[in-house]
C-alpha cells in the first residue's frame, strides 16, 4: 500500500514540476524537433494516468527505462551501485551499535559518573556532526595526513573484501557518528528505565551477577526504541550515503543520483529515487517483523 | 506431591539455634534532606519451617526491614545497623558478594506485584530455570527438570506447557505462583514474601496463602511475609509482628496478636478490619489522624498523637517492648494495654 | 518517583487501613517528605534548572544570528569579492580568518554564508511549526476523523526519505531562497504535526483541561488558554531540533551543489568549495565545518536542555 502510494508519489512529483521534463533533459538551447522526439519517446504525450499505468506496470517488471544519457537500462546501473549504498549503510550501523551498546550499558550503570557525562556530552557532539561536516576533517585527518585509509576509490566487495573494507571503513565511519549519538542516547535512557523495573530487582535477588542481570534481564526489553530508531534513522542514512558517496567517490547510489541531477539524466533520477524509497520502506517493514521477535507481548496483542 | 517437595526444596530445620535472629536492626535512607530512619531498632527470631507475618501500614518499615535482611537496596544510599544473624552467619559483616551468594540459593524474594516483578520478554520457565543453571551450575537439561518440578510444588499443574508461556499470557494468581517457583526453585531456607497477595483476588489470594504455608511447614523454610492486611497476616501465619513508625510495636503468636491484641494501634487495625471482625453496632472503626511523618517524630510513643488512650505520657516516654502476663511470647509496647479479648468479634478462624 | 523501588510508601489499602478519607490523604502527603528525600537517588542532578551551559549555547545562537542580520553593518569586505587579499592566505588584521582560493575574505563569508542556513532553517520551521502545530492541536483535541485523516497522512509523507525528496525537487528546478524555505516547511509538516499531536493527546484528558470543560469553557478558549501552554513547551523543544535538521538538510544540499546557487556563499558550498584545497590549505574547509559545528552543539544541547526541563522525552529524530 504504502509503496504503491509511494510510487505514484515519485510520478508525480517529477511530472507536476512545471515545464517539460524535455527541455529540461536537453537543456535551454534545444530544437523544437529535438523536443518533440524525446517527448515521444518518454510518453509524455499521452494522458498522465497512461503515463503512470505504464510506468509502473514496466517498473513491476524491473524495466525503470533506459538512460538517456548513457543508453544503459537503469535497471542495470542500480544493480551495480546498489550493494554499495547496502554494505555501507550496513557497516555503519554495526560501527555505530559496537560504539553505542558499550557506551550507553557503562553510561546507565554508574549514572552521572564521569563516563556517563563524558559520554552524554560527547554524544551531543556527534549529534551535531553531519556526514558533510565530519567528513572532510576525517579526510584530512586520516587519508590526507597520515594515509592510513585511503580518501577515495572502490573496490567490489566480491573480488577483492579486503581492499574493499579497506576502502569502506572511512565512509563508514563518518556516517556512524550520527547514528551513534541518537543509539546512545535512547539505549541510555531506556536502560535507566529498566534497570529501575521490580524483575530486575528479582533478578538480582536470585544472585545473579551484575553483568547477568544487565545482559541477560536489562538489554532486551530495552532495545524496542532502539530498533523503532533504527528503522526511521535508515530514511536519513540514504540521505546521509549520498552525501558520504560524493565525498568519497563511491560508485553508490547516491553518487547515481547526484549525477543524474547535474546531467539531468531524468529516467536515472526517476529510478533511483524509486528504489530507495521502496527500499526504506522495506527496512521499516522487517522492523516491524523484527519487534515482534523481541517483544512477545507485541506478538500476541 | 507435599512429600516430594519436601525432599527437593529444603533440609529439615532442626537445630536448636533460631534460623534467623534479628537484633536492634535500623536502617536509614540516606538523602539531600538528611537521614531518614525506616526501621528503627527491629529484633526477633524465626525458626524454620515457621511463617512471620510482619504489618504495617503504608510507610511503617516493614518493606525496608525485609530488604535489609536481604541487604539489597535499589539505590546504595542506604545505611543498615544491627545484627542479622542467618544460620549462624552475620549477614550485615559479610562482603557483596559473599551476600550475594547466598542470596538465590539460601534466601529468596517473592515480590508484590508478579507482573512488574517477571521479566515480560523471557519465558517465565526459564526464569525459574536460570536459577539452578546460573547459581546451582546445574547443565541446561537439569535444570529445566529443576524449574519444571519448582513450578509443579508451587502447583501449577501442566508445568510443563506453561514453561514456555511469556508472563503476559499467565492470569495473576498463576504469576505469583511462577514467583514463589523462582524462589523455591534453588532450596533456600528463608523467603521474603513483600505483599505476596496483595494484587489478587480473594480466592486466589487464598490459594497463594495455603500455598505459601504449605511450602514453608512441608520444606523446612522460613517465610518472612510483608502485608498491610490484618485477614492475611491472621489467617496464614504462625506469628505476628505490627510495626508502626519503623518499629515493632507488638510481637508474638499469631493466635496471641490477633485474639488478644495489647498495642492500641493493634486493637484499632483489628477493629478497622470488616473481614476479621464484626463490629457489635455494625460500624467501622477507622482510625483517626494521619501516619506519623518519619522525619518528625517525637520523644514519646510514635502512635499517640492518634490513640484515644494516650496521655502525657505517651507523648513523652517511648514505651519498650514487654512480655504480656498470659503468654511469655507476645511482646508489645504500650503504656495503656488493652486488656478484654476481641474474641468475641472473630469472625474468621485464626490458627 | 522510580516505580517499584518504594513500593512500601504507596501500598496503602484504605479498606483495611483507613476508612476516613482524611487519614487516607495523609498518607499521600506523608509520602512526599520521605519520596523527597530518596528523590535525590534516582534524578540527574540539575534537571530542574537549565544551567549555565545552556545560556552560553543560547547566546551563541544569538550572536550566530545577530552577525547574521547585522552583516551588512560590520566592517567586512564584500564576501564575493575575489582579491579581496592575497589568495590562500592565513589570518592577519586585514582578513581575520584568512582567504580562500580566489582570495575572498572567509570570515565576510562564513557570516554572510550563516545567512541562508538561518533564514531556511528558521523561515521552514516557523512556518512548519505554525501550519503543523495548529493542525496537531486541533487533531488532538477534535479526534474523530479529522485526526484520522490527518494523521494518516502524515505517515505517508513520513513513509518518504526527506533528503531524497530535497534531491529529487532539485533535480529538474534550480534551488532559489524562498523555494528551499517552503521545501523544508513541507518537510517539517508531518512530524511537528505529530509531536504537537502526541502531546495535545497527553494533555486533553488531564484533570485540570477536564475541569474547565466541566466549568463551560469554549473549545477554543480551551485550545488556547488551556492546552496550549501545556504543549507549547515541549513543542518549542522539539521544533529547535527541527531548526538543527533543516541546518543539516540544507547543508548537505549545499555541500552537494544543489542548493542556492554559487557565489552565494553557504556553510555547505564553502566546506565542499574547500575540500579541493584540502591538501594545501586544510582551512577553507574547516572553518566553516567548525562554525556549522558549533551552531548544531548549540542547537541541539538547548533544546535538550529545553525538552528534559520540561519534562518530556520526545525521540531525538
């Protein structure tokens, strides 16, 4: 449902913007018989709803049309860059959550001690630091100085992993560091919660250790904000990977997408932006399967 | 099955020393405004297989005096003086963690709400489970056995379907039973039941109650059972102990306490209470006044600013706890004891 | 208080205990001096005051916006004027914080630079703040279909990646001043208008917005006088991290070229302008990152401050 609402809102959205998509495709100085031939081979011709019925009936089939510009199916293209955009999103979040757990189980421990306040302010820090801000003083910092990890390239995952993290750890990392601060801080504050409940109480009272009690009792029923955050946070992830993309060459979605705009490659744009969307809603679907596995009581309600 | 659990779920108390002695016990909450004293010089015995029941209205302490024998406090601010004596160990001398060996193993907890008090997202098998694998090292197999024959003696009868229910799905009474199965399932010789009953209904309000006593005189263990409600700590339990203000303002038999209360505040809860007692003109007697504030307490006896009986020197001399004429056992403090028999009134029959 | 921590002080049975609803309130207040003294266990410390750490990033805000406005009255030179100095040159008396490749003066640009950040950020919440929390206060109060339609919709708009419709508007129309502001204003519709939403849920069936339904006020003198002040604050909260997400929205688009067009100089087109240089002249790109970063810490650690003196706990996305 929502992704069908979804696809007629990436429609629309390029179809309502005023003026010709074939003028804007070809650019100001273009002939009227050059309009006219690519308004024809678009469809633009016919009625919208014709335009979209057979947009979307190609789109179910996986054709998202052909690239104006590079004469390649989209299709194609997306295929190649998507795994670029799912291992980083992947990898981030696995940076952030190793960083997040750890810090907010120590934080919610010894509460206003000194990691705990050393960890919350820092956490404002990260919050502030948005892939664009961040990046270009870790590249600095670590490629261009000390040429730890290098600023650019990409390797395939599949024939070369470990060039391939190599080159993946540093644009990872600059789109954890958001991440982090929001895991951080939510675990935190449901962990205080919890550890306030009576069954830990009991749980201790059984003579469980404190680390017995904190992983086995405290974590679980702690992390349903967590993973509701980490379903919405991916909406802001894929805007956040393009930005990481372009900075760091990688041949991802975004970068994809960023192109397509400057060479106005319409039917790249289009497909792209389609399939992250549906990709988005995706996660926020398995999410909620996913909390359903946590939370038995979700489960049967 | 009482035979079975006999076997599995205690030894048979039987030295001569009480399993437990409490002496002078005080504890204070440490906070911003100054210290504020909960349990004020508590002392008694228990013996094995016995249940105390110790009442008191909301505040009085008795909840405190529970967990300062367990020693376990959600917050570190606490301050506990006095002696706990435990099958001859000292408990308030020992480290953490030697207490927190004993804790599971020797004694339990059973909480007054099994809603909040079981964890909502982990099968409540295993969390009677995870006390004889986690503490008693028991194998994975062992100890399910453990917490299903646990869960059987505290009579839930297809213990092995409800082993891998999820609280949510269990009604209150079979909750509170899932508890007392955590907390017999390792063999502890003294439980501390806080409100045990107090979120269920009559019936099986009832039915935890025998359970309860039934446990405790089949395996040997003590009870230590916390309730505000006169009609539970009368009909379950072989002693009373009131406490008002912080401290133990009559103790003894629970037959003694009930039929022949001493302590004013005593009469007056038991007169307070429709399901013990009717009263001749068929009216309740609620008790005047407010409860004492605990950070203003005067010099004299914490209840006569509300007891119809008191005089200056109430108000000014703290009366100790004195052995009553009929029975050595029954202690109480007061300067105006009451003296005729509220059996007339009984309406429930006490032990 | 902690639930379950003092479950001794709240236990109270009035059939048993207390038959007069006079001992019975007793109890309560009784239960406050001693709850007082074990508050100190389970709060932060601070929470009730906002502290001095919050009127220094307040203030930095403001000086922020002040240079903002006022930039045309300080004494800097034209912040696209190139050879305003020597080009790539560090800090000296004439050019503060040096220049850049061209020789523009970066300190005439980094504050000229706030202003677009500002005035989107600013502008879109306003307008966001005033079309999404009206109509969350009135779905909130009204209930019915109104509200279900309405919050219906608002989680299809939220179904969509909101950077990605950024890039997509941008990618057959160029980015002008008050398109970006509208832009980000539909953006901030939805969840300012579930915020506002949840919290006017919270607080119409509280006791005291029941009492003057009771006493016959109007709908709308409920909404205003009663609910409004009530919400209000965790509203302003939520809607300053609002300000720190445009900040963040907008300059991810400049730093991708896809906001307001060049020269005009923005935090993000300076920082992605600079990283070329990044090898020779590290500061061209690090200044504005810094003043960007600066301005989020600020954003976002006052209206936490904001949110947790007010008592609630919105979620931090």
């Amino acid at each position: 449902m929502i992704v069908f609402v979804i696809s007629i809102g990436v429609f629309l959205l390029l179809h309502l913007l005023p003026g010709n998509p074939a003028y804007a495709i070809l650019g100001p100085g273009a002939t009227p018989l050059a309009v006219a031939k690519v308004t024809r081979q678009l469809g633009l011709n016919k009625p919208l709803i014709d335009q979209y019925v057979t947009w979307l009936t190609r789109a179910l089939h996986g054709n998202l049309g052909t690239s104006y510009l590079t004469e390649q199916p989209v299709s194609t293209t997306i295929g190649h860059a998507f795994p670029v955009d799912l291992e980083l999103v992947i990898l981030s979040q696995l940076i952030a959550f190793a960083l997040a757990i750890p810090m907010a189980i120590t934080a919610a421990r010894r509460q206003a001690s000194i990691l705990d306040r050393i960890f919350t302010m820092s956490s404002f820090g990260m919050l502030s630091l948005p892939a664009f801000v961040i990046g270009v003083p870790l590249v600095l910092a670590v490629a261009v100085t000390v040429h730890w990890f290098p600023a650019t390239g990409y390797t395939p995952i599949y024939s070369q992993p470990i060039t391939n993290l190599h080159e993946m750890i540093l644009p990872s990392i600059t789109l954890a560091v958001g991440s982090v601060a929001i895991y951080y801080r939510l675990l935190r504050t449901d962990l205080i919660a919890t550890l306030q409940e009576e069954f830990i109480t009991l749980a201790r009272s059984k003579g469980l250790s404190n680390r017995e009690v904190m992983y086995r009792h405290a974590l679980r029923p702690s992390t349903f904000s967590v993973l509701t955050a980490t379903a919405i946070n991916v909406g802001s992830l894929l805007g956040g990977a393009v930005v990481v993309e372009y900075l760091f060459g990688l041949p991802g979605m975004g970068l994809l997408l960023v192109n397509g705009i400057y060479s106005r490659d319409y039917v790249m744009v289009q497909g792209v932006i389609l399939t992250l969307a549906v990709a988005f809603v995706l996660v926020n679907f398995l999410a909620d399967i996913l909390y359903r596995v946590i939370d038995p009581r979700v489960r049967h309600a | 099955m009482k035979a079975r659990a006999a076997t599995s779920f205690g030894e048979d108390a039987t030295s001569s020393a009480p399993l437990l002695r409490v002496r002078s016990l005080t504890t204070s909450y440490v906070g911003e405004r100054g210290s504020l004293r909960v349990v004020d010089d508590v002392s008694f015995s228990l013996e094995g297989g016995k249940v105390l029941s110790v009442v008191g209205e909301s505040g009085s302490g008795k909840t405190a005096l529970c967990r300062s024998i367990m020693r376990l406090f959600p917050t570190s601010k606490v301050h506990v003086d006095g002696q706990v004596i435990f099958d001859d160990q000292q408990l308030l001398e020992l480290d953490d963690l030697e207490m927190s060996e004993l804790w599971g193993t020797r004694i339990a907890m059973v909480f007054q709400d099994p809603m909040s008090s079981l964890n909502p997202v982990m099968r409540v098998g295993n969390q009677v489970a995870e006390g004889p694998r986690r503490r008693l090292h028991m194998a994975r197999s062992a100890a399910k056995e453990r917490a299903i024959s646990a869960l059987k003696s505290a009579g839930i009868a297809d213990a092995k379907q409800r082993y891998s229910r999820y609280p949510h799905e269990l009604s209150g009474g079979l909750r509170q039973r899932v508890a007392i199965a955590i907390a017999i399932a390792n063999g502890p010789k003294l439980i501390l039941a806080d409100e045990p009953t107090t979120g269920l209904d009559v019936t099986v309000q009832a039915q935890i109650l025998s359970l309860v006593n039934q446990l405790s005189h089949s395996a040997g263990i003590a009870v230590i059972m916390v309730t505000h409600d006169l009609a539970v700590a009368a009909s379950a339990s072989d002693d009373i102990a009131v406490m008002y203000a912080g401290r133990v303002v009559e103790i003894g038999p629970a037959r003694e306490v009930i039929g022949h209360p001493r302590m004013r505040y005593t009469e007056a809860l038991l007169l307070a209470s429709p399901r013990l007692y009717q009263t001749p003109h068929a009216r309740l007697n609620a008790i005047a006044g407010r409860p004492p504030d605990p950070l203003d307490l005067g010099p004299g006896c914490a209840f006569s600013p509300r007891c119809p009986h008191a005089d200056s020197r109430c108000f000014e001399e703290r009366p100790e706890l004195t052995a009553s004429s009929e029975d050595q056992r029954h202690l109480y403090a007061c300067w105006h004891p009451a003296s005729a028999a509220l059996d007339e009134f009984a309406k429930l029959a006490v032990k | 208080m902690p639930e379950g921590t003092e479950s001794h002080q709240v236990d109270i049975d009035p059939d048993t205990l207390h038959n007069d609803a006079h001992g019975h309130g007793g109890a309560r207040a009784r239960d406050k001096t001693s709850a007082g003294v074990m508050e100190a266990n389970s709060q932060e410390p601070g929470k009730r005051v906002l502290g001095p750490a919050f009127w220094i990033a307040v203030g930095w805000i403001a000086i922020i916006a002040l240079a903002a406005i006022f930039a045309n009255l300080l004494p800097l030179p034209n912040p696209n004027l190139t050879g305003a100095g020597p080009a790539m040159a560090g800090p000296s008396l004439a050019h503060l914080l040096g220049t850049d490749e061209l020789g523009r003066d970066l300190l005439s640009r980094l504050i000229f630079g706030t202003r677009v950040s500002l005035v989107v950020s600013f502008a879109s919440i306003a307008i966001g703040t005033a079309i999404g929390g009206s109509l969350g206060i009135v779905a909130g109060y009204v209930g019915g279909v109104v509200d279900w339609m309405a919050n219906a919709l608002a989680y299809i708009i939220l179904a969509f990646p909101p950077l990605l419709l950024l890039l997509a508007i941008a990618a057959f129309s160029k980015q002008t001043l008050p398109k970006l502001v509208a832009e980000f204003a539909f953006l901030s519709l939805a969840p300012l208008f579930r915020v506002t939403r949840g919290a006017t849920l919270a607080v119409a069936n509280r006791e005291f917005v029941q009492a003057a339904v009771a006493s016959g006020a109007g709908r709308f003198r409920i909404l205003t006088r009663e609910i409004l002040p009530s919400v209000l604050p965790s509203v302003i909260s939520y809607a300053l991290l609002g300000v720190a997400i445009v900040i963040v929205g907008e300059g991810s688009l400049a730093f991708l070229g896809l906001s307001v067009a060049l020269p005009t100089p923005s935090w993000g087109n300076m920082i992605a302008e600079g990283r070329t240089f990044l090898a020779v002249d590290p500061w061209i790109s690090l200044i504005p990152s810094l003043a960007m970063f600066s301005l989020l810490l600020a954003l976002n650690f006052s209206a936490d401050k904001l949110g947790e003196r007010f008592g609630s706990r919105e979620a931090k996305l």
